[in-house]
C-alpha cells in the first residue's frame, strides 16, 4: 500500500526507541522507502546501523554531516517526504516542534516539511500530564500536527499510567489511514453491515450461519483508508474490528434491524454486507430445550428485512449496496433482488465457486446494477471492497 512513499521515521532519546526499529521494518515491508532521522540522545538506546540495516539507507542524526550529497540534505529530505512521523518523541523535542526551534537534524528537517506530521509522545506519566506539555500537543494539533495518543500501563521508569508508546502495528495503521489510499471518500458517511446474526432458541442454543464478516469488515477498512467516516454494525466474529471505526455490535436479526434504522438517516453509503438470518425461533425457552426421544420441530417465524426497509426508507442521493450470495441462478436472482429492494446495487457471488465462499480471504464478485453487471475475477476482499467502493461512487455521481 505504501509503494513510492517516502516516510521519515523521527526518533527520539527514549526508552522506546526500540520500538521505532520494527516500525520501520514494518513500513520497508509495505514498500515505502524509510529514512530514519534520529536525535543525538535516541543513539544511546538504539544504533543507527539498526535502522541502516532495516531499511538499506543511511541514518541521519548529524545536520552537519560531510557525508551528504552537494545538496542541502535536510530541505532535500523535507521535499521528497510524504508523511512524518516522530515515535517515540520525548518532551523535549515535543516542545521543540511546538514552538519552532530548530538545533539538530531532526526539528531542522521537519521543520522544512509541508507534508502531514504524526508524533506519538512517549515519556514519564507526570511529564505527559504536565500541563506544559499538555499545552505544547496542543499547539502542535493547531498547527496541523495529529497527535497519536500514548498507551497507559507500566512504563520503564516503574510508575503506572499514560506515557507508553503505542505498539508498532497501531502506528502503522495511523499511518496507513493518512497515506496509503487517496481520500476520495473524505467527509463521506459510510455505513457497513458484516457477520451473521444468532438466533436464540434458548441459552444454550442458536441458529446462524457461515459467515465470518471478512468481506463487510474488508469494505470498513478501505472505506476508512479512503477518508470516510465508517460505522460498522456486526454480528458476532472472531475478526479484529479495523481501527478509526465506529463498531456496533449486535446478535440477532431484530437488533441489526434496530441499529441499522438507526444509523442509516446519516449514512451516505450503505454496504450491507451482513448474513442475516431470514428466520428467527418463534419462541424463546428460558431453560435449555431437553432432548426427547424422536424429532423436533422448531416453528420459525421472517425476521424484518433490512434491506427492503432500506430500499423502502432512502433519503436522496443515499446509495444502497446489497450483497447476494447463491449456489444457482445468481445473476437472475440477483437482479430481481435489486429490482425489489430498490437498491442501487447488489454484489453477487456463487457459493460454489472456488474462492468466493464463507471464511476465505477471496471473493469472485459480480457487481450488478441497473445498467448491467460488471463481473469481478478472483481477488483477495480487500481489493474487491476497493472496487465495490469506486462502483458506489460512480453511481452517487451519475
């Protein structure tokens, strides 16, 4: 995601500065070209041959290096950069950014760059609490800066409380949701349905279904990498919700309903991509069911269908997506869904189809729409959310 970024990697003189080598192992192996600049105190906790290693460049601590080219390192550095970010960044240089001064490579560097600056400040709790630093984070928000909240537990110096820097994987998706996808989505509204639904027979029992929600989990991050504002209702998963969305979760048919009609006014996009179960127990039994001689009929009664109530309540210019899975027929059934429905398109697959059923991390997608259908060849769902979203935005335009 992150091929031809150029990504400066600022450390700083903290404990955690151990922390900043598998961040940027993390990025090389995205494809962004890492330069890592480091301040005087960050090389007595961890090597600059560290960072030369990880990522095949020269490490800059020294402005004044006779190694560099002809060039004016640091402004030549600032112009090809396309994102900073300073983890872990001490108090000091907080303070340092926040009020412009500029006395080593680093704060001269950045200093000079126009691009977007992340700095994720790591450092004693009563320090971070400090209501002067707490004032220079301010400053550096106002000035354009995101600053990436601190973990809290027990940090190095032995007190309990906010000041850990965050796990490399976190600030590698704060970098993601600022560089990795154009923000074509920016102050969008995305709605997104995923999981199946569980439907009690008693407390023990369900009824349920395959669905794992890796292709409506798959639209959430993408359409958060895109710029938008994602809500995500799901049913229950074992997935890791992606991070920067808002998750709700539900069990059953009737409170996806709920949560849906909820959310759906705001909503400019809707992706339902949920499983949801069409029938729910008539009757719900307090006590476990106990188990009889001979068979046993649980009377079923339909739960609502949230699409149809979707497609039945939309608000001008709302584009509504539904998804389709069957085992024959697909397209002609599909097509009669989206006619039903009143949505603006459905995305289809065949269960039997190698690589577009439940728990896989594929798709074979067949996007239809009132002007026909566009079908998709086998990709991973990420990439299929990818297209599904440019599909939806090309009918909020048409």
């Amino acid at each position: 995601m992150l091929q031809g970024k150029t990504v400066l990697l600022g450390v700083t003189g903290g404990i955690a500065a151990y922390k900043a080598a598998y961040l940027a192992s993390a990025l090389v192996k995205l494809h962004a070209n890492v330069e890592v600049v480091m301040t005087e105190h960050a090389t007595k906790f961890i090597a600059p041959l560290t960072f030369e290693q990880l990522t095949g460049r020269r490490c800059m601590v020294d402005t004044f290096d006779r190694n560099f080219s002809h060039q004016v390192e640091h402004i030549a550095l600032a112009d090809r950069t396309d994102l900073v970010i300073i983890a872990p960044a001490t108090a000091n240089v907080c303070a340092k950014l926040a009020h412009g001064l500029a006395d080593d490579m680093l704060t001269t560097t950045v200093l000079a760059c126009t691009c977007p600056k992340l700095i994720a400040p790591a450092m004693n709790t009563h320090m971070f609490e400090n209501p002067v630093t707490q004032d220079n984070l301010e400053t550096l928000r106002r000035y354009g800066w995101e600053v990436i909240a601190p973990a809290s537990g027990r940090l190095a110096c032995g007190a309990v409380g906010a000041g850990k820097l965050p796990e490399p994987d976190l600030l590698l998706q704060h970098i993601l949701r600022v560089l990795a996808l154009p923000h074509d989505l920016e102050s969008k509204r995305v709605l997104v349905t995923a999981g199946p639904t569980q439907e009690s027979l008693d407390p023990v029992r369900y009824l349920t279904n395959h669905s794992t929600g890796k292709m409506g989990y798959a639209i959430a991050r993408i359409a958060m990498l895109r710029g938008a504002q994602v809500t995500l209702i799901s049913g229950p998963t074992a997935i890791q919700p992606p991070p920067f969305v808002e998750v709700v979760p539900v069990v059953s048919a009737q409170d996806m309903f709920e949560a849906v009609a909820s959310h759906a006014p705001q909503a400019d996009f809707i992706f339902k991509a949920a499983a949801v179960a069409d029938y729910t127990p008539v009757g719900y039994s307090d006590d476990k069911v106990k188990k009889k001689d001979g068979d046993l009929s649980i009377p079923l009664k339909r739960t609502t269908d949230i699409l149809q109530y979707l497609g039945d309540h939309r608000r001008p210019g709302q584009v509504i997506c539904g998804f389709s899975m069957e085992t024959r027929d697909m397209v002609e059934n599909s097509t009669a869904k989206l006619t039903k429905k009143h949505v603006d398109m459905i995305c289809a697959n065949n269960l039997k189809v190698a690589g577009a059923g439940f728990g896989v991390d594929t798709n074979v997608l067949t996007l239809i729409t009132a002007n026909g259908c566009e079908e998709l060849p086998l990709m991973s769902k990420e990439k299929a959310a990818g297209r599904i979203l440019d599909r939806a935005m090309a009918l909020s335009h048409s």
